[in-house]
C-alpha cells in the first residue's frame, strides 16, 4: 500500500532543506511506508522479517550513505536510522531502493520522540557521523553529545557496544571528547593519534567525510565502548 501524502503529513513539510522534487515525493509516497518505524513497539527485533542477530541506531544519517553501506554489508542485522531532514530520508531511501535493502527501518524526525518507550538493553551499537557542531555558546543545549542524551544512549546500549561518533569541527572534537570522557559508561581505548586521525577500515564513508577532506578539514574518528560503571 502507497503512503499518501495526506497521510505523511505529519512528518512531511515539517523539516525541509532545499525544495523536494515530484521525483522525490513520489519516492517517499511509494517506498517510504516499508521501511517506516511505529510510533511504538515492543523491542527493535520485532520491526525486522528477519531476526536480526544486532540490532544498530544511526542519529542524523544526513544522506544515508553510511547507514545505507553498513547495513547491505550486514544482511543478518538490523538498523534503524533517525533524520529529521527530509531530503536525507529521500536520499536513504533511494540507496535502499537501489540496492534492495530490506533490513532498515526509518524515523523521520527527532529521535528523542521515540527512545524513551524503548527497553533497556536492547542496542548493540550506535552512531552519531558528523553531527551539527553547534558551536555557539546560546546553542549549546542543542549538542546531541550531552549528559541527558548519553544517560540514555547508555540505558539503551548493551555492555560491551560500540559508540562510533565522527566529527570534521574542531570545536565539536573538544567537546564529544569532553563529554564522553566524564561519563562512566562509556570507555575510549586509544592507544595511538592514528586511532582517531585515521578512518578505521570498516566504516562506511559519507558524503559529509568527503567534503570535509575535499574542503581541507580534518575528520576525527572516535570509538567508545559501553562499560559497567
């Protein structure tokens, strides 16, 4: 069944970057109903045909390339990716189209809305890819690596998950690393500069990574694991 867009009108027109075209709302009218995620569920494994051996978040997956890459190089998992920007729900949902990814399912607005009903425990890994640094002091509440939204990364993380967080702004580096170093849920094991100045090999790229390097920004890589405190 299409999604009409009388029916996705809650979510459409509600963030908006450049003007979507017929193309675009004809994808999203089409193909968005599939991979869209319920206002609630009992456990992210049950959104899947499959059942997913690990089950992953994506905060803000921009244009979906690297959610759209980890999850066709991992059939056997699930992943859900949140995007409040239209455009990057376009975008995703025409590399899913392309290369028939079935194993995603999409939130297409704050994820905050919808965290809060989900179990404990019930994330093997999550990723922030070059968020919105949000540099100004007046905006500061607005930074998604804070201490609210990591008490519930951290409820919402198996022991032993992963945290990958990707950034090109210098100011963001200070702060992610600030505020993942005093959470005690959280453990980054570093033992060499190459290990957050080097992009490791099993992550995707984006077309965010690859402006930044064109433009001359320097990306930095961080991998955080979820401990007991």
């Amino acid at each position: 069944m299409n999604l009409s867009m009388e029916e996705f009108l809650p979510y459409y027109g509600r963030r908006k970057g450049r003007r979507l075209s017929k193309a675009s709302k004809r994808l999203l009218e089409k193909n968005l109903r599939a991979y869209l995620l319920p206002h609630k569920f009992s456990h992210p494994t049950c959104l899947f045909t499959h059942y997913p051996e690990k089950i992953f978040l994506e905060i803000g997956f921009g244009g979906g390339e690297h959610l759209a890459m980890e999850a066709k190089n991992h059939p056997e998992n699930g992943y859900i990716g949140a995007e409040p920007f239209l455009n990057g729900v376009v975008s995703l949902l025409r590399h899913c189209k392309n290369d028939e990814i079935k194993n995603i399912r999409i939130w297409p607005d704050d994820i905050r809305l919808q965290v809060s009903s989900w179990p404990n425990n019930c994330l093997d890994g999550v990723f922030i890819m070059f968020p919105d640094p949000w540099p100004k002091n007046r905006h500061a509440s607005r930074r998604i690596i804070n201490k609210d939204n990591l008490e519930e990364l951290s409820r919402l993380m198996k022991i032993g998950g992963e945290l990958r967080i990707a950034t090109d702004h210098s100011y963001a580096k200070n702060w992610i690393l600030a505020g993942m170093l005093e959470n005690p849920n959280f453990e980054w094991s570093v033992n060499h500069p190459k290990d957050w100045n080097i992009k490791p090999k099993n992550w995707p790229e984006s077309r965010y990574m690859r402006k930044a390097i064109i433009e001359g920004r320097k990306p930095a890589w961080f991998n955080f694991k979820r401990v007991t405190n």
